[in-house]
C-alpha cells in the first residue's frame, strides 16, 4: 500500500476519534453534604415518628408511625410457646412504645436510637388451658431492665436516584428479668428481643416502601437547610465530616 494510502487511512481513524470524544457523556457533579446537616435533617422528621413493638392485638400490630407525614408502616412480631407447669404458655412482646427516637453518625455508620417506655410486663405471659385470672396469673410476666434501648446501624446508599439509609444491623440493649424460678423463659424472651424484633425493624427498613418514603422526606428536608442535593444520584461516600454525592 502506498504511503498517501496509510496517511489518508490514519486521518480518518484520527477523526472518528476525535468525534467518539466529543461525545462522551458530561462529567459527573460532586456534591458534599455535611454529615451534620444530614442528623439534623433526619431528627426533624423523627420528632414526630413513633416505634410500637406489639403482638397482642395479633398481626401487623407493631408500627412505624409519623403521623405529620401521613406515614404508616405495620409489621408482626410472632408469639411464641413455652413449655410451662402441666401446660403450654404464649408469650408475646407488649405494647412497647419509643419514649424519642434520634439519628447519631458513628463513623462509619448512622446510627438511629430508639429510646423505649417502660412500665414492667413488656413480655407477657397467657396460660390459654387455664380458667379464669389463671390465664394471666399462671404465666409469669417478664421486664425489660436496665437501658430500653434499641440501635439500627445504617449506612448512607442510593435508592432510585435518591439519597437513602440502607440497614447494616441491629443491637438489642437492657435485659429481660423474671422470677429464678422461670429462667428459661427469661432466656427464651430475651433470643426474642435479641433476634426477632431487629430482624422485623431490618425487614422494615429494606422494604422498598419505607426505604423511598425515607429517601424522599430526606430530600424535603435537606432542602429546608439549604442542602440541595443532585438528580439521578449514582453513588454516595462516607469522607470525612461529610457525603461525597456523585450523580
């Protein structure tokens, strides 16, 4: 092939390469995000929200509750049976209710406290073969002592282009006491607390509902501190004091 050939072939090849970067896709946008503004953004919304730990009215009795946002998420945590004095007792967990609930950054997680009433009997006891005030007085009761508390370890993700808290894990605090002589369902009623109620709360925050609604009021919020973030978010970062957001 003769020399002009290969200059002529080498001239289109540079010009196709100069077109295909011409239209390479605009950079990225960054945006930093303090993380404080972020906890003091979450806190305003969790004013008003309520967490209800509940089995006895039976299915989806537990609850997720801000009424300020028009938001509801119900979930069930089981009953379960033990074997008691001549008879088969059901426990479930009752009416815990959260006194607050706070966001915190523990690098390199957000954590959300969810601080619990307590008033004694938070799992009760019923005795269904027994007659009368039996039924309550035959299954001893069990307290929740010590620190009420319950911890939701989240990290920051990207949920549908929004900024989201995606669940990491869940740790129960404080002890369940009842008389010496019914430890086994001390033991049994605090693998409950320990397990059941935070894989219903993880559960919550990874159903696809609770986890946009989250996205979007975090959205409305930041806006209110004057913390814009960008459309189609494609990924967030932990650095430092702040969330590096890249769309």
């Amino acid at each position: 092939m003769k020399k002009s050939s290969f200059i002529f072939f080498g001239t289109i090849l540079m010009a196709l390469t100069l077109g295909l970067q011409s239209f390479r896709p605009s950079q990225e946008t960054e945006v930093k995000v303090p993380i404080l503004g972020l906890v003091l953004a979450a806190n305003d919304f969790l004013r008003n929200t309520e967490l209800r730990l509940d089995a006895r009215d039976g299915k989806n009795a537990s609850y997720l509750l801000n009424e300020a946002k028009d938001f509801c998420y119900r979930f069930t945590i089981p009953e379960f049976p033990v074997q008691g004095i001549a008879r088969t007792w059901t426990y479930y967990v009752r009416d815990i209710r959260s006194q607050h609930l706070e966001l915190a950054y523990e690098a390199p997680f957000f954590v959300l406290k969810a601080h619990f009433e307590g008033d004694r009997s938070e799992l009760k006891g019923i005795c269904h073969g027994c007659m009368g005030n039996m039924k309550d007085r035959r299954a001893p009761d069990a307290n929740w002592e010590d620190r009420r508390q319950i911890d939701l370890y989240f990290r920051p993700g990207v949920k549908n282009g929004l900024l989201t808290l995606l669940p990491e894990r869940t740790e129960f605090h404080g002890r369940m006491t009842i008389d010496a002589a019914f430890r086994f369902i001390e033991r049994r009623g605090e693998r409950t607390m320990r397990e059941e109620v935070p894989e219903r709360l993880n559960e919550m925050f990874n159903n696809p509902e609770v986890c946009q609604k989250l996205a979007v009021e975090l959205q409305k919020i930041l806006r209110k501190y004057n913390l814009d973030l960008p459309p189609n978010i494609r990924s967030v970062q932990a650095v430092g004091r702040h969330l590096v957001i890249r769309n």
